[in-house]
C-alpha cells in the first residue's frame, strides 16, 4: 500500500468508522444496562436510571459523531491537498 493512494485514504476512513462505532456501541450497551430495571420492576429509582440510561445513549451518539468529525476534519480533509501535489 503506497502512502497517499486510494487504499489507504479507505484504511484511514475505515479506522475512523471503527473508533466511532465502538464509541456507539460502548454507550448504547450501558445505556440497555440502566435502562433494564426498569423493565423489570417499575419504581422511582428504575425509572430514574431508565433516563439516566436514555442519556447515556444519546450523549455517546453525540460524542462518537463528533470524534468522528474532528477526525475527519483533521486526518482526510487535508489529505487530497498533501498528497495530490506529488502528482
């Protein structure tokens, strides 16, 4: 794989999406986790920790989206302007 090609412009993207995904899933799992008891048994304190685990999920949506971004910003949008002046 040659520094600059198409293959590794899809290598680092691909990295980019696994970051974010394991960000995702990592969140939407504890989110499930806190918001099982109140599945199970319906009181104050399992409904408080169901929107405590609706929260968790959201936020880590929002925060794997913005690594995502920032990475992006940083990593691929300079990447067509380094390497295509070899050319």
């Amino acid at each position: 794989m040659e520094l600059g090609s198409a293959e590794h412009k899809q290598k680092l993207l691909h990295g980019i999406l696994r970051v974010a995904l394991k960000t995702a899933t990592a969140g939407f799992l504890l989110g499930i986790v806190l918001i099982l008891p109140s599945l199970l048994r319906e009181n104050t304190f399992s409904i408080g920790l169901a929107y405590a685990g609706y929260a968790v999920i959201g936020v880590s949506l929002i925060w794997s989206l913005s690594i995502a971004w920032k990475k992006y910003q940083r990593i691929i949008k300079p990447f067509d302007a380094t390497f295509k002046r070899d050319h």
